[in-house]
C-alpha cells in the first residue's frame, strides 16, 4: 500500500465513526499524507446574534481537517493544543473549505497549519494544530 493509499483507508476508517462531522453536513475531501481538505455549508443553526457563523463551527470544521491530516499515519493521533484566529466573517450559505498541511511531524509531535475560505477564496480564519501520537492504530493490523 502506498502512502497515500494508507492515508486514505485511515480517512475512511475515521470517517465511518465521525458522526461529529457529519452531522454538521461536512464533507470529506482530498486526503494525502499529511493533508486534508474538509468542506462544510454554514447553515441558519450555525448563525449568531449578530447574524454570521459562530467561530465554534468554524474551528470544529478546521479540527476536523487537522484530524484527518495528523492521521493518515496509521498511529491513533490526537490535539494537545490548538489556536485560532478568524479573519473574515463566514455567512449564512456560505461554503467553507478546510486545508490542513502538516509542518513538522517529529517523534510522538506533530504541527498543522489549517486554512478556512469561502467559496470565493477568501481566508475566513487560520488555524494552528499541536498533535500527540497515543497508542493504537486506526486500521486492524
């Protein structure tokens, strides 16, 4: 199995048990070795008192990218700390696309950067993830 292969049967794995992510209509995208592309619908439950897409769906749908990202090893791996910053307002209709890209992957830690735009490219919020490889794999062995 290639790499990628490994990352994609991990992907499917994960996302079989993901209902976390599903029921919040997101859609799993492009998955490579250390990358991943989830998109999401910002729909009206997902809107708050000033009318945009509250930052908590948002930052789920990034974590979600950078899950899907930091295991493509085949190595049950978790967040240990992550960041946020919103740059832009998403709207009601909007559809977001997550990017994550690993940047350093060494020993039990890994670093992630994850993108958020809309569908007219424009940056909504940049994340940075920390993960932590635990015991365990994703597939059977």
């Amino acid at each position: 199995m290639t790499p990628n292969e490994l990352a994609n049967a991990c992907a499917q794995r994960m996302w079989s048990q993901d209902t976390a992510s599903q029921n919040l209509g997101m859609r799993l995208g492009l998955v490579e070795t250390g990358r991943s592309t989830i998109t999401m619908v910002v729909i009206e439950t997902m809107t708050n008192g000033h009318g945009i897409c509250h930052g908590g769906y948002i930052f789920t749908l990034a974590d979600s990218a950078f899950a899907f990202a930091c295991n493509t090893y085949n190595q049950v791996t978790v967040a240990q700390h992550c960041t946020v910053t919103f740059l832009a307002p998403a709207h009601l209709g909007d559809e977001l696309t997550a990017t994550a890209q690993e940047r350093s992957r060494q020993g039990r830690s890994g670093l992630y950067d994850v993108t958020v735009k809309n569908q007219d490219g424009k940056v909504i919020a940049e994340f940075r993830g920390n993960s932590r490889t635990t015991k365990g794999t994703i597939l059977p062995e």
